[in-house]
C-alpha cells in the first residue's frame, strides 16, 4: 500500500518505467533527459500528468502544449503523444492511469493546467487543496489535485473513493490499519475505497501531496470510521 523514495510497492517494470500494482488507479513516475523524447498512448484509459521538473513541450491533438512544474496534463482514451523536453534539465513526472473510464459528459477539455492558476478550496481540519484536473476539465472518471496539510493531525477517517497519492514535499506519517509508516518526498500512497487512515504532517511545514481518486468528486468529503460525515458543509 505504501512505499518511499519513489519506489513502489508490488511494482514492476513496463518500457523502462516503475509502475505500481494498483491496478483500479496505476500510478508511475517518468522521466526523460533534455533533448529527448517520450513517445506513449493512453490506450483504453484516461491519463493524468503531473511535472515535478523539468521543462518541455506535449505534442497532443495536433496542438503542441507548455510543460513546466507544477502543471498538470489531461489525456484522453485512445490519444497517441508526445513529451518533448526542452532546457537542460531532466523532465519528471507522475503520471496515472484511469482504467475503464466512464462514458459521461464532462467539460471542454483543458489539456494542461497550471496549478497556480487553479484557486484553493477548504478541506477538513485546516487543509486545502487545487484541483489539477476534473469532469469539469474534461476529465470524466476522476479528479486530480494537489493536497495542502498543515502540521495537525487530522481524526481517522476514509472516503468512498480509491486514490493514488504522491508526497511532493515535506514529512509525516500514514497511519492506517492501526499501523504508522514514515512517508517524505517521493512516497506514493495507494488506498482503497473506505480504508480507515490518517496522513498526518510532523514537520514544521506544509506538506503537500498530488493525488488521484475514482469517481470524481470533492477531495473535501470524508467520513469518520462511523459513517459520520467529517466536513459539516457539503463539498
């Protein structure tokens, strides 16, 4: 369920890249050197990107899109493209895969987004979050976000979505199933639908976290291991 330093539990590799074994959301960090290339498809699913470093360009639909951090990437099923990196930095990303997208309607589509033009929303216990990419935005099966935890632990709590998680900055400590493992930087979290946790920040610091859960909704709803709704506004 959870690993650190970009390694991933049950992982193996495909082309080259380490891939997780959560098969309802798959999550994988790419890279690539300047001055190259990365050729790939999405298939049958629905891809989100998310830039770590790096610079370049997305070659997608005919239209060639800016990549740089903090930006997030929509691909939609069956879509070839391409990530060209420009500058003299190396281009990482995390990218995830949504397997057997739904046919609903969904909103324009917005291939990238940067996260600073995104605006913030209140979560549950002094938390918030931006979201990357949703139905809204053209993305039909999930919502993509980056999370914001202030160093205060929040109650145990689970959502009735499944959600892949990846540390972008700081420290802490997930607890879930009555046991506490260490994430930092680089740690990716996988949880199952109704999985009773807590991502507490032990820093001095805001942590913050990119995620993707299915079916979209509000990354602020939340129940406590009772049932009972955690956030006392509807999201």
């Amino acid at each position: 369920m959870l690993t650190a330093s970009g390694e991933f539990c049950d992982s193996r590799t495909r082309n080259g890249t380490r891939v997780s074994g959560f098969h309802v959301l798959e999550q994988s960090v790419l890279g690539c050197e300047p001055g190259d290339s990365l050729a790939r498809d999405s298939g049958d699913c629905e891809e989100v990107l998310f830039v770590l470093s790096g610079e370049g360009v997305l070659h997608a639909g005919g239209e060639d899109h800016a990549l740089e951090p903090e930006s997030g990437a929509y691909v939609a099923p069956g879509e070839s493209y391409e990530i060209e990196v420009g500058g003299v930095e190396a281009l990482r990303m995390v990218a995830v895969r949504v397997p057997d997208p739904v046919q609903a309607d969904a909103g324009p589509r917005a291939a990238v987004r940067r996260l600073a033009d995104q605006q913030a929303a209140a979560a549950t216990t002094q938390r918030e979050f931006r979201i990357v990419a949703d139905p809204a935005s053209g993305l039909r099966s999930a919502t993509h976000f980056v999370g914001y935890i202030p160093p205060l632990r929040a109650p145990d709590h689970f959502h009735t979505y499944d959600e892949v998680i990846y540390v972008l900055d700081g420290a802490g400590v997930m607890h879930v199933d009555g046991a506490e493992h260490p994430v930092a930087a680089g740690s990716s979290i996988e949880l199952p639908a109704r999985t009773v946790h807590c991502l507490e920040n032990t820093c001095e610091t805001v942590m913050r976290i990119v995620a993707v859960f299915r079916p979209a909704g509000s990354p602020a709803e939340a129940y406590y291991p009772d049932g009972t709704p955690a956030y006392a506004e509807k999201p």
